[in-house]
C-alpha cells in the first residue's frame, strides 16, 4: 500500500514539472544549444544560480531539479551575480556600472552642461563656477545663487521660487511673494491677484491710472501729497482759511465758525454763519437774507450807516461831511467849529438853542443878549439898536446911518460927520470941520440950524494918530456911566469907564487899542457915553 502511495504522489510531482516546463527558461547551454533556452515540459527543471539574490540569475551556473534548490532562481539575466545593484531590471546609477544590465555603462546619468563628464562624476554640474556640493542648484547655471525664499533650493531649480504656494509657471510674479493667483490685492502698484489689473478698487483721484496709494501727487496740482494741505482734491493754490492744515478743498468748516460749509452762506468768512450775531459790517452775519438789519440808515438807501460812506447822501463824503447824518451839501458851520449847522443845537454857540433864538446862526444875536448898535435885534426883543442917537432923525440909528448928520455926505467923506454941513466948512484947514472944531478958530458954537445940539463931551485930538483924551460931563444927578469905544461895524472895542461918577467933568484916556491889547486899525470910530437919562454918541478918527 505504501509503495502505491508513493508512486501516486511521484506521478503528482511529474504532473507538476510538465506545467511548468511550460514557462520559458532561458539558460545558456555551454555551446551544446547555440546560446538559446532550453525548456524541458515535463521533468525536472533547470534552475539558474542567484549569489547576490537580487532575483535575477547568472545563466552560466544552472542545475537541473524538481524543485528550487537554495540559492537559484528560475529567471536568468543578471550580468553581474556579484552585486545586487546590477540585474535587468535595475536603475541606472551613475557608478562606472552597466546597472541594468544593457550593455551601457551609466547611459541614463545627464550631462548638465554637456561638457562629456557626466554629472554624477562632475564636480560643477551646471558649470557655474559653484562647485556642486555648495551649489543651491547644481543642474541649472546659477553663478549669482538667488534664493529667493530662503529655502536652500535656487531660484533656477525652485519650482516655487517666492514661497507663495503657486508655481512659478503659473504665477504672475514668481518672486514676488506677495503676487500669485488668488492673492488679496493691496495698493501697492502690483498686480497682487494676477487678474490683469493693478490696485483696483482703490482710490485714483486724478484718474492718471494710479492709485493714490502709490501716487506722490495723487490730485495732479502740482503740490506733492507730503506738502498738499489737501492731497486728494486738486487745490494748487493751497487756500486753508483757518490755518488748521486741512485745505478748504477737503476742509468741511473751512472758516472754523462751527457750521459745515454747506449749511454756512459764507463759508470762508469765521463772522457769517446761521446764529452769528448780527454786527453792522455790511455783511448777512447771521445768515437770515437780511444785511445789516437793526441798525441806522440815515439816507434809507439800503446800506446801514457804519458801511455807507455818505450816510445822508448829501454828497458829501463822511469823512470831510461836517454832519454826516443830516442831509446838507452846502456845509454851513455859523461858528467854524467844524460841526454843521444841521447837526447843532446851537448852530452859533451863544448859548441858547436854535429853536430859541431868534437868528441862531448869529453868535451876536440872541435873547438877553447886550444891545449893540449894529442893525440888529441883538436881544430879540423885537427892536433893533434901541437907544442909540439918530442925529438926523431919518430912523438909522448913527452907528449903522451912513449919513448920520443928514447933510448928504457919507461920514467917510464928512469932514464933520455928526453935524450937518453940507458946504464941509473948515477955516482952520485942519481936516475937521467947523462945527465939530473946537479948538481951532472954527465957530465952536455950530451951525444954529435946529440941528445941533452943544456935546457934552469932546475927544483931543481928533483925528489922533495914536491915543485921544476924551472929556466929558456928568450932570448934577451922577449915578452909573459907561464910556466905550465901537468900529463902523457896531462892534466894541474897548470899554474906557464903566462905574459911578459924580456929577462935574470928568476925562478919559484911550490907547488906540482893543481891550485884549491889540492895536486898532486906522480908520472912524464912535465914542458912546451913556448915564442916567442921557447917552450920547461922538466920532473919533484914527489915523496913524
């Protein structure tokens, strides 16, 4: 039984050999066979030697057996069974050996730099002039070493020369670390995203195709942004109203008042705005339409006083108008005190008020004033020059008559101006005539023509170049006299006596002076003296 057994089992084996007999097993036949395989389909099989077991056979050392004894293989091939580097299906190192065994030694190493050594041998690869082990890129002419991201791998040889995550041959800016595909644009003149378009979505305010983020004058006015008090608004001239360094071009108060430009109707003006108290400067200060209102137009032309240079519109400027609110071109000033008549209230400053007096332009005329003999009502008592004499009775007192005797020769020219006579007798030939010489040979007694009347006083000498003494008498009663010295013109000149007299004679001296010292001209004068129930008038001649 047991030798049934074995016979089935070695008919089994049998079976087994001649199917894999089937299989090609290339052996070398040592001359016997030409070199080919030989491949046995039934029987024992031919098995190749396998030293460096790498898999692969040396077909010059075979055995022949059912089954692999210990160290073969079934594939040959290998052309060095010494070295499990080298077999058929090896790769190619660059190590002088023909590792996959194709009859070329290191025929798979590059030559970078084409120069006939492989590289694997070559110390400088790329010919670069930096020696491969400190090359960052031995396989790429590199001399310079750019690394840009600091990775130890060279520009040349990185495939992602900035670090950016997106290969260099799809990034728009491979050095640019902050530029690839998918990039947040920032202003910063690159084209960050890679979209074909720079910085957009910023600000260009000059519209020249650059932001103003990488502009240095980003409203084109000429003023760079470091000095441009406004440097996104054009605004060349650098106006900044209220000194605050933020030009009026961007400035929403430019003024400073407190109210935005757009609610203010004169936005450079700090006095003008809506609430502004209202001050007479020709100006809306306060925003209501109006100019100026609430104050004085004395002509109602529109323009308050304190801006309108003729306030009464008169014509006269305000400056040289001696009342400049009161309408009057002609400027009259009755007392020269540079204020107008129509702004007065005492237009010839004698005290009493224009409404009052009855000529208010004239300082000599008022009520209470002194009776002069001047042709006017100097009292405003309705009377003019009461109680001076009127020699000849023709209703012109003698100090305004210019006849005051009545003989037909004005006193200017009357040798005797206070008597009548007519034919200017003067038989003394001394200038005076006959009834007014007495003291000369002259008829001292007059002319007895109802006309005359015997003087109380005299004046010697008459005409006198220089002083005359004047004798008068006071009658038996005495009591208060004045003596005083007129012009032509009624106006006083000096007041020789003015006190209590006893009755008698009496004299008085005059210097030919006014009474604050000035010496009178030449000319006619009048000598009054007026006392208790008389007053009496004289001529006196000053000649020089």
């Amino acid at each position: 039984m047991k030798q049934l057994l074995r016979i089935i089992t070695l008919l089994a084996l049998a079976a087994g050999s001649a199917a894999e007999a089937k299989e090609k097993v290339r052996v070398e036949d040592g001359g016997t066979s030409g070199g080919g395989a030989r491949e046995d389909a039934f029987g024992p099989r031919f098995w190749c030697r396998d030293a460096d077991r790498d898999g692969f056979g040396d077909g010059a050392q075979i055995r022949e057996a059912f089954f692999p004894p210990p160290g073969y293989v079934t594939v040959d091939g290998d052309c060095d069974d010494s070295d499990p580097s080298v077999h058929p299906e090896a790769i190619e190192l660059c190590d002088g050996k023909d590792n996959d065994c194709n009859g070329s030694v290191d025929d798979a190493i590059e030559d970078a730099d084409a120069d006939g050594i492989l590289d694997c041998v070559e110390i400088d690869d790329d010919a670069d002039g930096v020696p491969d082990a400190a090359d960052n890129c031995h396989q790429g002419y590199n001399p310079t070493q750019l690394d840009l991201d600091q990775d130890g791998l060279g520009d040349v040889c990185d495939p992602d020369d900035d670090h950016d995550g997106v290969p260099d041959v799809i990034d728009c800016a491979p050095l640019d670390v902050e530029t690839y595909p998918g990039a947040f644009e920032a202003c910063d003149g690159k084209d960050n995203d890679c979209d074909g378009s720079i910085d957009e979505g910023f600000p260009d305010a000059d519209k020249d195709g650059r932001a103003d983020c990488i502009e240095t004058d980003d409203d084109a006015d000429g003023v760079l942004d470091g000095a441009d008090c406004c440097p996104s608004v054009y605004n060349p001239i650098q106006r900044d109203t209220d000194g605050d360094q933020d030009g009026d071009a961007c400035d929403r108060d430019d003024d400073d008042d407190g109210a935005l430009d757009e609610e203010d109707c004169a936005p450079l003006d700090a006095s003008v705005y809506p609430g502004a108290p209202e001050i007479c400067d020709g100006k809306d200060n306060d925003c209501d339409g109006r100019t100026d209102e609430g104050f004085l137009d004395s002509n109602q032309d529109g323009k308050a006083n304190c801006v309108d240079n003729d306030d009464d519109g008169d014509g006269i400027l305000d400056g040289a108008d001696n009342c400049p609110w009161t309408y009057n071109p002609l400027q009259a000033d009755a007392d020269g005190d540079g204020i107008g008549d129509a702004c007065e209230a005492d237009a010839d400053t004698d005290g009493v008020a224009d409404h009052e007096d009855c000529a208010p332009l004239d300082p000599s005329v008022f009520p209470g004033a002194a009776e002069i003999c001047d042709g006017k009502d100097n009292d405003c008592n309705g009377q003019v020059d009461e109680g001076y004499p009127d020699q000849d009775g023709d209703g012109l007192r003698d100090c305004s008559d210019p006849d005051d005797d009545g003989d037909g020769l004005e006193d200017t020219e009357d040798n005797c101006p206070i008597l009548h006579n007519p034919d200017q007798a003067d038989r003394d030939q001394d200038g005076v005539g006959d009834p007014c010489d007495t003291q000369g040979e002259g008829d001292s007694e007059g002319d007895h023509d109802g006309r005359h009347t015997r003087t109380i006083m005299t004046a010697f000498p008459n005409p006198t170049r220089s002083s005359a003494e004047i004798s008068f008498q006071v009658p038996a009663s005495g009591g208060p006299i004045r003596l005083q010295i007129y012009d032509v013109a009624g106006r006083r000149v000096a007041v020789l006596v003015d006190r209590d007299l006893a009755a008698g004679p009496h004299r008085a001296r005059w210097d030919g002076r006014h009474a604050d010292g000035r010496q009178a001209a030449k000319g006619l004068y009048f000598y009054r003296i007026d006392g208790p129930g008389f007053s009496e008038v004289a001529k006196l001649a000053l000649i020089r």
